[in-house]
C-alpha cells in the first residue's frame, strides 16, 4: 500500500468517527493533508449548513451528486488542508 493510501485510509477513518474532529485528534503529519469538502449552497450567498468532508475527491463528489441541486441552490466540492477545515 502507498504513503498517500495509507494517509487517505487514515483520514477516512478519523472522518468517519468524528465529522468535526479537533485539531489536536489529529495526527501531527497529517495536519496538511488535502481533504475534500461537499455541500450546497445557493449562488451569491452563505452555504446554508456545513459542507462533509471527505478523503477523496471521488466520495465528495458523489455526496454532492446524492445532494442534487435545483434551480436555486448548487452542489459544490472544494479541496482544503485538513489544518484550515479545523483551525
């Protein structure tokens, strides 16, 4: 298994116990790994709830295709640190 499956693996797991985990549960050297957020929101405003994050791209993207969108509000995905989503 690869260094990056293992650190996805790792987060996945942390995620998957605590969606909004503290900054201090999580392992030092994995503070500035890249993780992927999902939600929706309708343009030019706040989201109005808190994006998922998730360990892949491919997870984030099919909770926001699970979302759907209308006319007024658009599933998003973004990448961030894991230390920003935290901080």
């Amino acid at each position: 298994m690869s260094a990056i499956t293992q650190r996805r693996k790792a987060i996945r797991e942390i995620l998957s116990q605590d969606p909004q985990p503290s900054l201090s549960d999580i392992p030092e050297h994995l503070r500035n790994e890249l993780v992927y957020s999902a939600g929706e929101s309708m343009p030019g405003y706040m989201p109005d709830s808190e994006p998922a994050f998730f360990a892949t791209e491919r997870e984030a993207r099919g909770y926001a295709r699970s979302l759907g969108s209308s006319r007024d509000y658009v599933a998003f995905v973004d990448c961030v640190p894991l230390s920003d989503v935290l901080a």
